[in-house]
C-alpha cells in the first residue's frame, strides 16, 4: 500500500534520520517527493511511503509520538496560466523559491519539484491563477 504524506517537523527532531529508521524499524520505504529542511529550522518533507498497511499505520504512530505533525496529501498547486498576468506577487511569499521571475522575459516560472503545497501564494494571487488540486 502507498500513502502519500506531508511531514511537519519540528525543530528539535529536523535532522532526524527519518526514512532509515522507517526502513529499518518499519520495513515502510519512504519516496522524499519534496523536501524543505535546513539545520534549526521547522522541516517539511513531502514523501510517498510504501510497505505493509499494518507496519504503514504503526509507522505513522511512531512519527506522531516523535513529535512531527504528519498531514494526508495528495494535493497539487495549479497556476492558470491563462489568467496569470505575470505580476511576481506570488514569488515573494514562496519559501522554497519555486515560484520566481525568469530573469530575462520577466515570466512566472512555477517549479513543481520544489513546491511543498503550503499554500502561501494562493491568497496573494490579485487575479486568483493559483489553486489546488487533488
Ligand atoms: S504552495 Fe505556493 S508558496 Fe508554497 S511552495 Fe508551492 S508554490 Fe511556493
Ligand atoms: S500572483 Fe498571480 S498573477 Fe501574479 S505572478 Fe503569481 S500567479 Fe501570476
């Protein structure tokens, strides 16, 4: 079985071996989809995780009891870029930078891989381009 999940952590447990210790306790393989983690700082992880459905729950469990708050997803960030008028609102408030300005033509360019689907940009959007999808 596969579950796809956002993992919020604190501080304290950011440089947590996470996906050896789902391997190794678990037998769960952790994907990393997507990944904002930097040292002394909230971490989030997007990542597909596959095992037994029984070993996938208790794993989930143990997360919780490490304190890292775990969210279901299977969401995407969708920018229509039929209403986009390339304004660069929504790159200023993207923790990640996957929402910037090409340098050159002055163009909104959305990099998926780095997006982890927080949803800051949404209500910043004047024209309403950004949204989420399942
Ligand atoms: S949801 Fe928006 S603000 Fe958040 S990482 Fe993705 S593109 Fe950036
Ligand atoms: S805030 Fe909206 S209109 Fe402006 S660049 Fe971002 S998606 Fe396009």
């Amino acid at each position: 079985m596969k579950k796809r999940v956002t993992l919020t952590f604190p501080r304290q447990v950011v440089q947590m071996p996470v996906t050896y210790r789902l391997a190794k306790d678990f037998n769960v393989a952790a994907n990393i989809i997507r990944a904002q983690v930097a040292p002394n700082q909230v971490g989030k992880l997007v990542v597909e995780l596959s095992g037994d459905i029984d070993q996938l729950e208790a794993a989930l469990d143990w997360l919780g009891q490490q304190g890292i708050e775990i969210g279901l997803t299977s969401r995407e960030i969708t920018i229509d870029e039929e209403s986009c008028v390339h304004c660069g609102l929504c790159t200023g408030v993207c923790p990640t930078q996957a929402l910037t300005l090409d340098k050159h033509t002055w163009l909104l360019n959305f990099a998926r891989s780095r997006c982890i689907v927080c949803e800051q940009c949404i209500p910043t959007c004047p024209v309403v381009a950004i949204s989420t999808q399942f």
